[in-house]
C-alpha cells in the first residue's frame, strides 16, 4: 500500500512547489527580450558560407605594443596581445544578424528562472583544451573568480554574482543578488574560460605560474587558434588548430577560415598605413577622412588590387567625445562644461580637415533608435516624470542641441554665448585670461595620444584661446595615455562609448556613480548622479522592448542635458581597405559590419592574380 502511494504523494508535492524552485528548461540559445532567431538543431548562421575554403595567411595592423599574455589583469597590468581572444572561448556566442542573442558555445545549453535570480550552464562534453585535457566546471570558476578578483572592470561587471558553484559533471551555477536583471545570464555566458590546471602549473623554465602577474608565456586555449609565434611588442602569429573540437559545431560552421591570422605592431599611425600600401597588411579599418580622401591614390587600388569598401553601422550607437573630468574643480559646473561644447569648431573642422565624411553625434546612442529627440512623450515621459526631483528641469522643457559653428557669425554668437555662461559661473577675462574670485586661471590641458590629432586639437585651442581660457595640447604615446585615463589623471581625453541595440549593466560601467571613483572605469567623466544612477536601473530592469526603449532615451536625455561631454564627430560607417585576395559571403550579416576576419576567406583565384601575402 505504501509503495503505491509514494508516485501519488510525490506528484502532489510537486504540483505545490514554487515555480522559481521548479526546474527550469535547458536553451540551446536565448534573446534579450523575445525569442531567438535560430531554432534548435539549426546547421549554421544564415550569413556564412558554409562550404567556404579553409587555409591562407591575413595579415592585421595593431597601433601599440604589448607585454602580456595574461587577459586576467589586462585592465589593471601590462598591454596584452589584440588577438587573445582567438584562443580562447566563451560559454555562449552571438549571432551577427539579429540583436542581443545568445547561443551556446563552451556550453551545449543553458538554464534560468523567470525571475532571472541564478543562471545554469551545461558544458559540452567535447570542449577540449589543446593540450586534450576537457574544460570542466573547475574552469569556469577558477575563470570566473580570478577575473572578479584581479580586475577592477570584472569586479564591476559580476558585482551582482553572488555564489558560482559546480552542480554537476559538466554543470555550473551562477546565483544573483537581485532579480529581473533580465541580462545577467547573458553577462555570464560572456565569461572567457581559462585552464586552471595550466595556470596552477609550472612553467617550462621549473616557475610556478601566477594568474595575478603579466607573463610572456604562450598560454593554453581552446579556442579555434593557437599562439604560434611572437617577437615581444612588435607581432603575433595564430595558427588554426586542425583538430579544433568545435569545428563542426553550428555556431562555428564557416567561420576561422584562416590558417594563420597574423598582428603586426606600429608604434606609429603614419607608419601602420604606409606598411599596409606596402603590403605588409592585408586589411585594416581607416578611421581618418584625411585618409581615406587621399591616403590610398596609390598604383595597387587604380590597378584593382588594392579594394576600398564601406559597410554600415546597425548594431552599435556611439558617443566620441572630448570627456571633461569632473573631478577636476573647474568642470564640476555645468555652465562651464556648455561653454566648451559652445567653442568647438566642428563645422570648420568636417570641411577644412574631414572632407565633410563626419557627423556630430547628438546623442548617447547615435545611430539607434534609443536616441532621444525632440520633447518626451508617452513612457518616456511617464519615466522621467517618476524621477523629475533628480534630474534637470530642461529635459521637459528643451531638446538637447549641439552648437553650430558653420559661419563667422554663429561662431561670434556661440562665443558671446559661452563668454556670458563663464561669467556666470564666476570665471572673468583679466588682462586676456579666464580668471576665478580667487585669480586662479582656466586653464586646461587636452590630452592627445597620436600626433594626427593634433591638427583636430589645435584649431579647438585657439577657439578656446579667444574666451581667454589657457588651453594646451599634450601629445603622449599609447602606454602613458592608458596609464593617466586609466588613473582619471587628465583635464580633457576622448572618450568613446559603443552602445548595442539593448543597453544594460554596462551603463553602470559607463556613468554610473560606483564607477566614478573606481581606477580602470569607462566613467571618464566622473559622474556620480543619482538621477542618472536611477534611469540607468530603469534600463536594466526593463520588462520588454518598449520599455527599453523609453529608459534608454530617458537616460540619454538626461545625460545630455548636463553636458558632461563635448561631443567630437562620428560615422555610421565602416571603412575598409583591402588587398584583393579575400572574399565573404554574398549577404553580410546585418549587424556585423564589415565581420573581417571572422566569416571571411582566403581566395585563391583573386590571390593569384593580386599575389600572396608575404
């Protein structure tokens, strides 16, 4: 009788169990806020060529050096390698053609509740090391807790991750501090998984390793590349591994399409492009309109077989911007932050030196549909309405504009503008120069980390020169302008900001005030806002698509209403040049840009003709 009552009694218990404690499904993938485009058991991504050849060398230009080849501390010690990441793997993979998916890649699945509290990853049972050794759930939390431990930014970043623990023999769980932060699972399956028996090993030489310290040794991965030689800050050789154990596995099929991927440093800009119309690289995005005007009238590109080609942005809004530090006195006034915006010469800048292929970039997020414009309305408003204590009054009352500097007129009314906005704020012209009550001058210093920007920063001086702020230009080389940003240790740097179609945490990173005062943040500027604080949870905690939508522009409106960046210039654009021996599928992903060298492949028949790379 007993025995029979038991499937009864169990059945009944279960029906009664809470549905957070219930088990939740296993995902082959998942997407922020709907369904995922690609269903189970599907071959591969819609954008690769599936049949596309394998082998050839590409070779790319790195600007720098670097010392290490230890990611844990990267933020925080040393310059790592550009191309570590080619070894090394993630639990889950995106997908190029549809916003914020994600699908397993170390992990065959993944689990989490309703409520978002815990994440689950299965391992795939043939995830191997190149050494043969399996990755296991030990690695993920000797990955997940030396990279928390030693580097600021993923302390930042896995704040909310309270407990990882192994749960099985190839299982590992992430448990939260909070709930409905619907994009921690997806932060989590982002975690880069290193070999903990490697790095609790001994090297070679008879050193014990130590995951805390930058180190020149080659390091094991298990991704579809391995480290095959290098000479210390000038280059760096990746070979494909041809007994990859996920080759075959859909989220890879065709792509790793290069025997060798190869960086070569240039300490300088100017070099790195002569060394590329030299052909001693293969392909590189141009980021100056001087260059891309003028800088590729050369015999390879009108015989064909040198190719330029643009490819668009849809995936990524972005704010460039010269960042003023806030925990510098003299910015800590909005006023005096809008003077600076009101003397950048934007418009004589795009048609003098950019050849008029810039814009200005009026938003957080230019290029989305998360920019804000005009007044707010409808939810946006609603949001804004629930924090207005918090926030500037204006955003209810003015859309955000930037200055227009496109006449000598509008040049002289932005300078009276910005003159009469630092009187307010208690900075008057004495004998030529800005001075306070105390006769302390204004005076400023742009930080550049590249000659060619010099000729951008110089005409911004002169035009602050005319309000009688003492401005100068101070060009340092790529290691000690990490280092002074790194440290906040700057009056005005550049800061850049690439966004995704679904903000999230990172906007904590990016402005938020716990990051203000952490070394190492993407808070360059320095806010600590509790308003700006309490949009930004009201982006993270966004139920569904139009939600999000209206906290991202709410936050957006309001960080723009403070003027904490003067913004720079912007495209929407890719630019590329290549040499002529390498082909990518017909359709390109829509949110991949240009997706070099990731689903493209040497072509053998286009080589010949242009010749191979040497």
């Amino acid at each position: 009788m007993i025995r029979t009552l038991l499937p009864s009694l169990l059945a009944a218990c279960l029906a009664f169990t809470p549905l957070a404690a219930q088990e939740t499904p296993w995902r082959h993938g998942a997407a922020l806020l709907d369904e995922p485009r690609y269903p189970q058991g599907f071959p591969h991504f819609d954008y690769v060529n599936p049949t596309a050849p394998k082998g050839g060398l590409v070779r790319l230009g790195a600007l720098g050096t670097f010392d290490s080849f230890n990611i844990v501390v990267a933020g925080v010690k040393g310059s790592p390698e550009q191309g570590l990441g080619l070894i090394y793997e993630t639990l889950t993979t995106s997908a190029l053609d549809e916003a914020n998916a994600a699908y397993g890649l170390l992990a065959e699945s993944f689990s989490y509740p309703e409520d978002y509290s815990s994440v689950s990853f299965r391992l795939r049972p043939e995830a191997k090391w190149h050494d043969g050794q399996p990755v296991t759930a030990d690695d993920v939390i000797f990955s997940f807790e030396s990279l928390k431990a030693n580097s600021p930014t993923y302390a930042f970043y896995y704040a909310n991750v309270t407990k990882a623990e192994k749960t099985g023999e190839r299982e590992v769980k992430f448990t939260f501090n909070q709930k409905g932060n619907r994009e921690l699972p997806q932060i989590m399956g982002q975690l880069m998984v290193l070999p903990k028996h490697w790095w609790e090993g001994t090297a070679p030489d008879g050193r014990k390793r130590d995951v805390t310290q930058t180190t020149l040794e080659p390091p094991l991965g298990s991704g579809p590349y391995r480290l095959k030689n290098f000479d210390t800050g000038r280059n760096a050789t990746y070979e494909r591994v041809k007994d990859y154990w996920g080759e075959k596995i859909n989220v890879n099929v065709g792509q790793n399409n290069f025997d060798e991927i190869r960086y070569e440093y240039y300490r300088d800009a100017t070099v790195l492009l002569e060394a590329f119309k030299a052909d001693r690289l293969d392909f590189r995005t141009e980021n100056s309109a001087r260059n891309w005007a003028t800088g590729y009238d050369f015999p390879a590109r009108q015989e064909g077989r040198v190719v330029l080609e643009e490819f668009p942005f849809r995936a990524t809004g972005v704010m460039q911007a010269f960042v003023l530090n806030m925990r510098r006195e003299k910015f800590k006034d909005q006023r005096v932050r809008r003077a600076f915006n009101l003397a950048f010469p934007f418009e004589e800048l795009n048609k003098t030196i950019f050849y008029g292929l810039y814009e200005r970039p009026s938003s957080y997020f230019y290029g989305l549909d998360l920019a804000s414009s005009g007044l707010p309305e409808g939810k946006e408003l609603e949001i804004l309405e629930s924090v207005r204590d918090k926030v500037p009054a204006s955003v209810f009352t003015t859309p955000y504009k930037n200055p227009v500097n496109d006449s000598p007129e509008t040049i002289r009314n932005n300078l009276r503008e910005a003159d009469r906005l630092l009187k307010e704020a208690g900075w008057e012209v004495k004998n030529g120069r800005r001075v306070n009550a105390k006769g302390e001058v204004l005076s400023v210093e742009l930080l550049s980390s590249s000659p060619n920007e010099e000729r951008v920063f110089l005409p911004y001086k002169a035009s602050l020169d005319r309000l009688g702020i003492a401005a100068s230009v101070r060009t340092i080389d790529d290691v000690q302008y990490t280092n002074r940003t790194r440290s906040f240790d700057f009056d005005i740097a550049t800061g850049l900001w690439p966004q995704s179609l679904s903000p999230g945490n990172e906007q904590r990173e990016f402005w938020g005030s716990q990051a203000a005062s952490r070394e190492g943040s993407r808070n360059l500027a320095g806010i600590a806002d509790p308003g700006v604080d309490a949009l930004i949870d009201k982006v993270i905690f966004a139920t569904d698509r139009e939600d999000l939508v209206a906290a991202t522009k709410a936050l957006d409106r309001v960080l723009l209403a403070h003027d904490y960046v003067v913004p720079q210039w912007t495209s929407l654009k890719q630019r590329t040049a290549r040499w002529n021996r390498y082909s990518h599928p017909e359709t390109m992903p829509r949110y991949g840009g240009a997706a070099f060298p990731t689903i493209w492949w040497y072509d053998e028949a286009k080589a010949a003709k242009t010749g191979a790379p040497r």
